[in-house]
C-alpha cells in the first residue's frame, strides 16, 4: 500500500498527469481511426520521448496501450468495422444492439466494463504478479498445443449452431492460418504459385472483409424501409443502459476480468482470445442463449471486458519478468530498455518508483479514459442517424485505409474477396467468428506442435507428460464428445 | 522545457512521421521524403536502430526521414522491396545477414548481393547462452558433457543466434536440438520454464530474467563479453572458437548514382559515431561498430560459409 | 424445404471443392524434415480435417440442421424488389472497384468516383451533394489520414499534387 501510495505521489504532478492524459487520448484515437494502429503510433514516438523523465515517458506510451482497447469498441458497434483484432466478437452482439436502437447503451457498457476490467487488472498487477508470472514458465510447447486444442474445442462446442459447420468453419481458418510463407522453414505453403500470397493473409483484411464488407453488401440488399434503425433515445442521459441491461451485465463483466486477465498472461492468444472464450462462456451460462448474435447484452459485456482485461493481463509479464506477451508490449520493452528500465523483479527493487508511478498512472489513466469516454458517446451514436447513401461509401473508404496500411493494393483485394465470402457465408448460417479464431490461433498451434514434437525427438508422449498438458487435452476431448451429443439441455433451457 | 519536448513530439506526430520539412529545395537530392525499410517490425533493435539513424539522417540531410516496417515472409517481403526501390537515393534499409545468407539458400529469391550497394555498419548483436537457475547444468563443460550423452536442445527466435551452439557441437561432438521460437520471449520463456536447455539470445531478450534470478547467462557467444557481465567469459576464452556474429548496417539498391551513395555513406559514417544513438545502442546493449562500405559487406560475407554449413546440416539448404 | 436442402449441398460441395483444392497444394510439402515436423505436416492434417467435414456435409446434409436453436431459424428474408435488386448489384461492381481504385486511381479520384456511383448513381441522391461529398471524403483521406495520421492511403499523382500545395 505504501508503495502504491509512493506511486500515487509521483503521478500527481500535473506535467506527469498531462503525459498520462495525452497518452490515453492518442491511444483513443488511434483505437477509434482505421489504419492506424499501435505499434506504429508506440514506435514513432518511442525516440521523440528520450529527452523525457522516464516516468512521463513510459506512462503515455503504456497509456497508448491500455487506451486502444477503449477506442476500438466505438468502430465495431456503430459500422461493424472491428478497429483492433481483440474487438471481432463485438461486431456480433454489439454491433446488432447498435442495430436495436442500443448503441449508446452498448458504448456506455463497454467502457464501464473496460474501467472495471482495466482497474481489476492494475490491481492485480500489483498485488498478485510473482504467483501469476510463473504461469508463463508453466507453459511449454506441449502446454501450448493443449491449450489452443482446448480453446477451439470449447469455443466450438459453445458456437451453439450444427458442430460439423462449426468445425468447417475451424479447419477452414486453420487453413487459411498456414496460407504464406512457413514460419519455420520459409517454404511457401498454399499459396498456389502467387506471390503476393507468400506473405500471408493478414488478419486486418481478413477481420475487416468478413464483417465490415460483408455487412455493407448485406445492407445493400435490404428495403430502406426495413433498414431503418431503432433511433436511440434523444434525451440528455438517453445514452446509458436501462435497469435490465445493467443487471444483465453485471455477472458478464466480472467472469469477463477474470478470465481476461488470465488468458492474458500467456502469449500468443491475448485479448483476442479472451473476448472470443469470454463470448463463449457467457452464451453457455446465459439464460436466453438464442438472443445471442441478435444484440445480447451479454455477449457484448463479457467480451468487451475481457479484452481489456487480457490487454492488462498482458502487461503482468512484461513488467514483471521483461516478457512481452504481444507485439506491442515488445515495443514497450524497448522503450524501457532506452529508459534504461530493465522491466523484472529488478525493476521493483531498484526503481520502484518507475515501477510503482507507472501502475499508479495505469490506475489514473482508466479513469481518464472513463471520463474521455462517457461524453464521446453522444457524438459517436450520431453516426448511425447518416442515411445509408452517405454512410455506406464512407465506411467502405475507411475499411479501404484500414486494409491499406497492411499490406496495399494486394491486401483489398484479398478484403474484398472475404467480403463476398462472408456476406454468403453468413446467408448460409456459418459462424464467421470461429473462422477468425482459428485462423489466429492456428499458427499459435502449428508452431507448438512442431517445437514439442522438435524437443521430443518425434515422440507423441511429449504431450501426456505434464498434468497441465493432460488435463487441458482432457477438457478439448471432453468438449468435442459433448458437441457430438444432442444438445439436450439448452433446448430444456427455451421453455 | 519539458513542455517544449512534448510540442516537439506532438509536432512530429501529427506531421506523420519524424518529419521536418525540407528547406532546402534547391538541392537536386533529396527531392522527396526518405524512406527507411526495416524487414522486422517495431520494438525489436534493428528497428530502434533504424529510427536512431533516421533521425540523424534528417538532421544531415535536412529532410524528411520515415521509418517503414516491411513485414512478411519472415523478412523476405523487406528485403525484396528494398532490392526492387527506385535507385534515386529516396529508400535505403537495414540488412542483416537472415535476408543475405540465409533466404537465397532457401528459396528463390527476387535478388542477389549485387542488388545491394553496401552503405556502412553501425553495430553488431552480443549473443549469450543462458540457462535457468534451477537447471543441473551449471558450466559450458557440463553442458557439453549433456550433449554427449542425450539430445540437448536450445531454443532461439532465429536460426543465426545457434552459430554458436553448431560450432560449439562441430568441435566437440556434442549433440545440440534447435528448437525454433517465433520470437524472442517464447525462446527464453521455454528456457526458464526448462522446456528446453539452453536459449541463446541478445542481452535485451536476456536480461531482465537474469536481473530476476530466473536464468543465469553460461557464456557470451560472441567475441566480447557482455558489458553488463563482465565475469562472464566469452566460449572463446573457455577454449572453444565459437561464436555469433551478427553485424547491423545499412544497404541501398546498387543502382543509386555514386555521389548520392557516398552522401548516404556519409550519412551512415555520422550516425554510427552520434553520441546520442551510441547511448540507445548501450541502453540496449548492442555493441557499435562503425564499418565503412565495403567493411560491412566484407562482414557479412565472411559468415557466408559458416551459414551454409549451418543449413546443410539443419536440412534447409533447398537451392 | 427440398429446394433448402439442395442449395445447402451445394454450398458445402464448393466447401469440399476448396478444401481438396488446399489438400492438393499442401501434398507437395515435405511432411517431415530433419529438424522435426516440417511445413507439409500441419496443413496437410488440417485440410485433411476440413475436407472429411466438407465431405460428411455433403452426404447428410441433415447433420447441419441447428438442434438447439431450432426457434432462432432466421425469418424468411423478404424476396428483395426490382430496386434493392438493381442497388445490390451496384454494390457489388463498386467492391472490385475499390480493388483497381486503390491499385491505380488514387484515393481522392476513388473516393469521388465511389461515391458518385453509390449516392448519386444507386441510391438516387442529389448529385450536387454527392460531387462535394465525395471530394471532401477524398481530401479527408488524403490530408487527414496520409498526412497528418501517418497512415498508408493509395496515392495518385492527383493526391500527390494536392499534398504538395500544402507545403
């Protein structure tokens, strides 16, 4: 407590609070435009920021972080243009709210849920990071491989539609995942002789083809007059979510922070991961799991605050051994390494007020972020009021710049193909969001198998050698039985 | 004064990128911004390096200096699009010895050394071995001593940090297992979490579990030790001529016209010795080393055959 | 209901078709190499996978039926009229378009011409307004997200000259 106390102290002056704030914002801004991303945003002001303290430095580049994951929501729900990989999921249940006339509601939930989840993981951060950190070191290959086999099992079983078009849709993202160059041996693979595919498929086109195009040639096709949206409400508070959606999102928004947050701290997975297993959990404990896809509460709340939450969860082993979990958090490293921060259980003994003011920004930041927020979404529901005459050419420009800075003229034309695919493959009732899951965590998969089956000299019982491994396989094949079952009990549940 | 810094990064933000708009037009070069390509993405030392030099650059060239990271194909996408630049001097980029030696015996690749006009080094990478704590291995000797009698495996995130590691087995017979990692963390995560044996990687990657007590560095695998371990010999001083040489320099397409080239050489030669990109190659333990030209191409191809032998052995070698 | 049944089958052979199609490409991938599993063996095992499920789709059909959510079917679109017809497929050319736009017009000419045909040309909106939005989503692009986001915008000489004014 002292030593949050002493961070405190150090955030309080108002050139580190001004940092922490610019911080946030740009993170916002960066998470709410297309095309610009935080990578860019961290590298480019990595050098601007040597002639800085430290503390200021790292707390508007963490800032930067932590910040996207609030701003990327705003895109999904109103144009269904998934701004960050980890807002995919939103675009279903959010986007459809936003669709119901809820959009101001569902803005409002999430970032609540964001605070909440971004708050919950500061504190876990500071209190709980050794145990936790160990959990990194626990996962091997072998583990690895189970885990991801474990995610895509439940998250199939949980898909609730016919498991075989599940399990299309999983070994078509699987497919789709190994397209391009072999990480490993830089074999082309799938590529069909096409050169530009040897670079591989990028998740930016892929994700905005699949819903942001599709959606647009789904709404072509609809009357005017049906497309009409439910207009939110025009009073002053009309933005927040009434009695019944707060309850209702109470119970998603905490098993969304906590698992978040765990999923968090592996690598590989991250905030994508937990929003799309935090969806699943909640269609599973959900009373009324046929709302979902239809603009559930719940399936917005759950995902909405494991992202956050997984994005802090991300930050626990960077911080505490020098680990980055994600790309991003890469960045950060080195930005504490020309700070001359050597982030790690060092850091905590040596500059904990490097350590202790950072957190301590983190905590001031959320509520920065909150309060950033909260007025945005008046102006941001204003969108949904532009006729489809205007709205449609200026979401199909912005998913152009989004694509674009990914990889050019080669990635619109692989956008614009999935485009078609999706707006057919969700006319046939295929569930887009597996694909995408499958085709992030196929890599993760591969790669594990190989490296395990590389340690193990080609031996399989690699994979039954260490509880963790057996127990994560047991639950992928417990899943996969149980998705072969009729599905007894949510047909018991509609009644 | 810290309000002005931040005017100035503000500035630089909005402006793109670090960009400062060219005064000086009536120079016949630069005529538009320069760009920078970096096979490998932010955040890792080439790329920090790379922003280092494009600042300096900016400074000498009063121009408009960018930063683009060309990612894909492991790297391969970069450096053909380096080799593929128009030659007017507007584009250079960082080469390393992944694009030069390692691909073209991999694959087909759309270019040859003589793409490339060598514009000088500013760095190399310090390599180390290390091990968990915990681990029974406690010397180079007994980690040979392993390697004789099972399959040792080390994990690394590029094939060229195991130099070291092969030479080390060639001399001694020892048997070590690479084991490849997508980056940098896994590699020492599965160390640490002793997954593997061994990880041999660069100080940035290393230190923070050194410092955390979570992995103890047996040796550095390059000619030096390592500045911020110097108890810690090199496999050369324990007797054994191994080592990983990785230099960092600069390249540009071999049709730029000579005199522009010299200016960006020149441009290179500044960088390499500015004291303020030496105190980011010491933040992140990189050793400077100022090579012209032709040095820096020497360097390179002097690890041509090494790399070779490497990928026979590993059973990469396609064309 | 037969005619349902049928349609579905033929949307799963063309996903068996596609599956076969990577099986085929992944065959000539070494399966093992002499560093362990090599780039052959995963994509061959997972289009494997995807053609068995492609092809147990296609002979019983049945087993897409959703059990569970069988009251969530999703209501009978209402057949579309002449004119969302004759819009869907204007959206349609207008994706493509985006493809050689971006390759070779230039965001500004792209932004214009794309909005010219979707407000003006499909949706039937006033053309006035449509030429200034156009212009102004094009220059947004441009100077907004090019110049001042430092994001990757296709560029055309048209773009190139109006950045250069602004120096």
């Amino acid at each position: 407590m002292d030593n949050l106390l002493l961070g405190f102290s150090i955030i309080a002056t108002p050139i580190n609070l001004f940092y922490c704030f610019v911080g946030t914002f740009l993170g916002t801004v960066v998470g709410i435009l297309p095309g610009v991303g935080p990578l860019a945003t961290i590298a480019i002001l990595m050098p601007l920021t040597v002639n800085l303290d430290v503390t200021p430095a790292l707390s508007m580049l963490c800032g930067i972080y932590y910040g996207v994951a609030y701003g990327g929501t705003a895109t999904s729900v109103l144009l269904r243009i998934p701004g960050e990989a980890s807002s995919v999921v939103t675009c279903l249940d959010g986007y459809m709210m936003a669709r119901n006339g809820r959009a101001g509601s569902a803005l409002t939930i999430a970032a609540v849920g964001s605070f909440i989840a971004g708050t919950i993981g500061t504190v876990a951060i500071s209190y709980l990071s050794p145990p936790l950190a160990k959990l990194v070191f626990a996962f091997g290959p072998a583990q690895y491989t189970a885990l991801v086999l474990a995610a895509l099992a439940a998250v199939t079983y949980f898909s609730g539609g016919a498991l075989l078009k599940a399990l299309l849709m999983v070994g078509f993202g699987l497919t789709l995942g190994c397209v391009g160059a072999d990480p490993m041996t830089l074999t082309p693979r799938l590529t069909f002789g096409n050169l530009d595919l040897v670079a591989g498929i990028d998740l930016t086109p892929l994700a905005i083809g699949l819903f942001g195009f599709s959606e647009i040639l789904a709404m072509a096709r609809q009357p005017l007059s049906k497309l009409r949206m439910i207009p939110t409400p025009r009073t002053l508070l009309g933005f927040l979510p009434n009695r019944e959606e707060t309850r209702r999102s109470v119970g998603p928004v905490w098993r969304g922070t906590i698992l978040g947050f765990m999923v968090g701290i592996l690598p590989g997975g991250g905030a994508m991961l937990a929003s799309f297993l935090s969806y699943a959990l909640e269609r599973k404990v959900s009373r009324r799991p046929e709302e979902f896809g239809k603009g559930a509460v719940e399936g917005l709340a759950g995902p909405e605050t494991a992202n956050n939450a997984g994005s802090s969860g991300a930050l626990l082993p960077l911080l505490c051994m020098g680990l980055p979990a994600n790309a991003v958090s890469a960045v950060l490293l080195t930005a504490f390494m020309i700070h001359g921060v050597a982030p790690g259980p060092a850091m905590m003994e040596r500059q904990p007020e490097v350590f202790w003011g950072l957190i301590a920004s983190m905590y001031v930041g959320n509520v920065m972020l909150l309060l950033m927020n909260l007025p945005l979404i008046g102006l941001f529901v204003k969108i949904l009021e532009v006729p489809r005459a205007y709205l449609s050419p200026l979401i199909l420009l912005l998913c152009v710049i989004g694509v674009y800075s990914s990889g050019e003229d080669s990635a619109v034309v692989i956008a614009i193909l999935f485009g078609f695919l999706g707006y057919f493959l969700r006319k046939m009732d295929f569930d887009l969001g597996l694909l995408i899951l499958a085709y992030v965590l196929g890599p993760i998969l591969e790669r594990s198998v190989r490296q395990a089956l590389t340690i193990s000299g080609g031996e399989m019982s690699i994979f039954f050698e260490s509880g963790l491994s057996i127990g994560l396989l047991v639950a992928a094949g417990a899943f996969l039985v149980l998705g072969l079952l009729p599905n007894r009990k949510l047909a018991l549940r509609d009644d | 004064m810290k309000r002005r810094d931040f005017i100035a990064s503000g500035a630089a933000f909005t402006a793109g990128l670090v960009a400062q708009p060219a005064t000086a037009r009536a120079q016949a070069w630069p005529t538009r911004e320069i760009t920078i390509i970096v096979a490998v993405g932010p955040g890792s030392s080439a790329d920090a390096l790379a922003r280092g030099v494009a600042r300096i650059a900016s400074r000498e060239l009063n121009a408009t200096v960018q930063v683009k990271n060309v990612l894909g194909g492991a790297g391969l996408t970069g450096f053909a699009e380096l080799a593929a630049s128009k030659p007017d001097g507007h584009t250079f980029g960082v080469v390393n010895v992944g694009g030069l030696l390692v691909f073209p015996h991999i694959m087909k690749v759309p270019y040859t050394w003589d793409s490339f006009s060598f514009l000088g080094g500013v760095a190399e990478g310090y390599y180390g071995i290390g091990i968990a704590v915990n681990s029974p291995i406690k010397t180079i000797e007994d980690l040979i001593a392993a390697g004789k009698s099972r399959r040792v495996t080390y994990s690394a995130s590029a094939i060229m940090n195991g130099v070291a590691m092969i030479q080390l087995g060639n001399a001694t017979g020892a048997k070590f297992q690479f084991v490849p990692a997508s980056t940098q963390p896994e590699a020492v995560a599965q160390a640490v979490g002793g997954h593997v044996d061994v990880v041999v990687q660069t100080p940035p990657d290393l230190v923070p579990l050194i410092e955390g007590k979570q992995l103890r560095l047996l040796a550095s695998a390059t000619y030096n030790r390592w500045p911020n371990y110097p108890d810690v010999k090199t496999l050369k001083e324990l007797g054994y001529d191994a080592a990983t040489i990785v230099p960092l320099g600069f390249a540009c397409s071999s049709g730029v016209p000579p005199a522009i080239r010299a200016k960006l050489e020149q441009v290179i030669a500044v960088a390499a010795k500015d004291p303020e990109l030496m105190a980011t190659m010491r933040s992140l333990t990189i050793l400077p080393r100022a090579l012209s030209g032709p040095e820096f191409r020497d360097a390179i191809q002097s690890q041509a055959s090494t790399v070779e032998g490497i990928l026979v052995a590993a059973g990469m070698k396609k064309t | 209901m037969l005619m349902r049944i049928s349609t579905e089958r033929i949307v799963f052979l063309a996903g068996l078709g596609v599956a076969l199609l990577f099986f085929w490409q992944s065959v000539g991938l070494d399966a093992w190499s002499i560093l362990g599993p090599g780039p052959g063996l995963f994509p061959r095992v997972i289009t494997g996978f995807s053609s068995v499920v492609a092809a147990l789709l296609v002979a019983f059909p049945g087993l897409a039926k959703n059990t569970a959510a069988a009251t969530s079917e999703p209501e009978a679109e209402p057949e579309p009229g002449p004119e969302e017809r004759r819009i869907f497929r204007i959206y349609c050319l207008a994706m493509p378009f985006l493809a050689i736009g971006s390759a070779y017009l230039g965001f500004i000419l792209m932004s214009l011409i794309l909005v010219m045909a979707l407000t003006w040309f499909a949706e039937r909106r006033c053309w006035r307004r449509a030429l200034v939005y156009g212009v102004l989503c094009g220059l947004v692009g441009v100077i907004g997200f090019g110049q001042f986001l430092g994001a990757s915008v296709p560029a055309a000489e048209l773009d190139r000259v109006i950045l250069r004014f602004l120096h």
